[in-house]
C-alpha cells in the first residue's frame, strides 16, 4: 500500500495495476488524465516543473540526464508514436534520479506538497474544479489516470477531489524507499498503453462513462468509456471530452476515432480559460449517459425537476439494468 501524504482531510487512494479490479463500483467512473487536461497547457509536464523548482530533490548527475529528456521532449516535437517511449524513458529517469539519492516516498511526497502549495496548484485549469464538482453532483466516481508521477499527482487529485489515482510510480521497498532504477511494466500504469489496459480491466466489472484527455496517448480512455462492454451488463455508453487539443492532435483524433468525432461521443472543449462553456459541454455529456442509458427518471430526480411517486420509482428500477450503485434513487 502506498503512503498517503497529509494535506487536509481528503486522502485519495494511489493505486497498482492489480487494484483495478477491487476499486468500488457503487458509481459509474469517470478517468481522466491530468498533465494538460486539467492543467494548463504549454511546455513543460508537471514532472519537469516540479524537477525545475526543486534541485535539492535525487541526484544531482541524474537528473541533469532527466532534464535532457524534457529538452528532447520539447525540441524534437515527440510524435504520438515515440509519446510513450519517451514519457517512459523519463519516468525511469525518475526513478533512476530518486532511487540514487535514497530517498523514500515520504520525503518526495512532502516536497511535491510543498511546491503544489507554493506554485502548483496555479497550473489547474479555472474549469477543472467546476466540471469535477459537477460530476460530483451526478454521483460520479473519480480517477485520474497519469503519466505525471504519483508523488506530483497526488496533491492535484487532493485539490480537485480525485479519490482515486492510478500514476507512474517508481518502485520503493517496505519501508518506503526507492529500492531500483527501473520503472516495471505494471507500475508504469501512465503511459498510453497501460491506460487503456487499466480501463478496459475497470470495465470488467464495473461502469466506465466519462473520459478526459488532451492528446492521442488518450485514447485509451476514450474507447473503453464511450463503448459498453458486451462482457459486462452492468457498464454503460459513455463520452469523452477532448480538451483544448492541439490542431495535430485534433486531426489525428478524427482520423483515429473520427466515427465518434462525428456522432457527438467525443466533444472538444477548445478553451483552457471559459468555464462556463467546460461546463455546459461536460453537463452535455452527462444528460446524454443518461439518454442513451435509459435513466432519464433518474436524471430528472437528480436534478429536481419533479419527485417520481413509489411506483414510478418500482417501475424505473425494474426497467435499469443490475448495476447497483448510488445511482439508484
């Protein structure tokens, strides 16, 4: 189990791959990304930012090493087939950089909390905590699902109410510290191929209906959230909101997945600054779960347009599938 760092009351839980299938179903789930989904976008991930303001953190030859890779990253223009390669090869530069210093979890923990409050926290998106607020409403599970580590994450997912992280985690031994250099397949649960590995495992058994990201890499959120598993009864039609994506990514996401482009599954929200327009494309999409799920009655009663009677609250319940979740009246 990973430790949870102390910053208020709300501790969200930062998971492996082998926790998927044990996570809560007593909601539908939505999975987002961060780095440039909810944070603002731009040049540097939050891995580099974070590296940037504090020197102090790993070694000091290693992450001069990291740092190249984030110059790569920025003056290569890295395309969406070498994203994972690269976004891997720095999270093993990362582990590489902590593990040489001996320093545990914990330690890294307090500093990504200290510089969240000092200069991170300005990198979230005016529209992330609104649209996270509104899914809340709508009695929506939350994860984010990352490439950034889970140290630097983890104050993200405090602040915007996440209770649930799945990250690029360096691996640490019982006590915490960074016990090797290499980032293992199943730990690495950022990159692209792992995200749609820990979506189509959250589908299994429970309901997957909304999806966030900003580039190609999420797809992997996209598909497992805007199709129903034939496996499993108890998941959902969902949709998946690209945010403010580059002019490349949005044709490639066309081309890649342009068939739910074109029949409203996936909507663009084109602005990081216009809140009200965030959240009236996410509220879009939540009505629309409930339309094409057949629980209108439910959407009218979550938003207190009448009070069903008991027999129209029996009558909508024998008509929904067997999820139970919160989602019930």
């Amino acid at each position: 189990m990973y430790p949870e760092n102390v910053m208020g009351d709300f501790k969200p839980r930062l998971h492996k791959m082998g926790d998927i299938r044990s996570l809560p179903k007593n909601r539908p789930w939505l999975v987002s990304d961060l780095d440039g989904t909810l944070t603002r976008g731009g040049q540097k991930l939050l891995m580099e930012a974070f590296v940037e303001a504090n020197p102090e953190v790993g070694n000091s030859v290693i992450r001069n090493k990291l740092c190249e890779l984030f110059r790569e990253w920025h003056d290569e223009k890295i395309t969406p087939e070498k994203y994972d390669a690269h976004l891997a090869a720095m999270g093993n530069r990362w582990s590489e950089m902590l593990y040489a210093a001996k320093m545990t979890r914990t330690n890294v923990m307090e500093t990504a909390g200290n510089w969240f409050r000092k200069d991170g926290h300005k990198k979230i998106k005016p529209c992330a905590i609104p649209m996270m607020t509104e899914a809340d409403k709508f009695r929506f599970n939350r994860m984010l699902l990352t490439g950034a580590p889970g140290e630097i994450a983890y104050p993200f997912a405090v602040e915007m109410k996440f209770p649930h992280v799945v990250a690029m985690m360096a691996p640490v031994n019982g006590k915490g510290a960074y016990c090797d250099s290499e980032i293992f397949t199943d730990e690495n649960t950022g990159v692209q191929a792992m995200k749609t590995d820990v979506c189509v495992e959250l589908v299994k058994n429970k309901a997957l209906a909304l999806g966030l990201g900003d580039t190609l890499s999420d797809a992997g959120i996209a598909l497992p959230a805007i199709e129903k598993s034939h496996a499993n009864p108890d998941d959902l039609f969902g949709r998946f909101l690209l945010m403010n994506p580059r002019p490349d990514v949005e044709q490639a996401m066309r081309t890649a997945l342009g068939m739910y482009t074109r029949r409203g599954a996936i909507k663009i929200i084109r602005s990081d600054d216009d809140v009200e327009h965030a959240k009236n494309t996410l509220r879009q999409a939540i009505y629309e779960v409930f339309h094409y799920n057949h629980k209108m009655d439910l959407y009218y009663e979550m938003i207190g347009v009448r009070r069903l009677s008991d027999q129209e609250i029996e009558e909508a319940k024998a008509r929904r599938n067997a999820l139970e979740n919160e989602w019930q009246i």
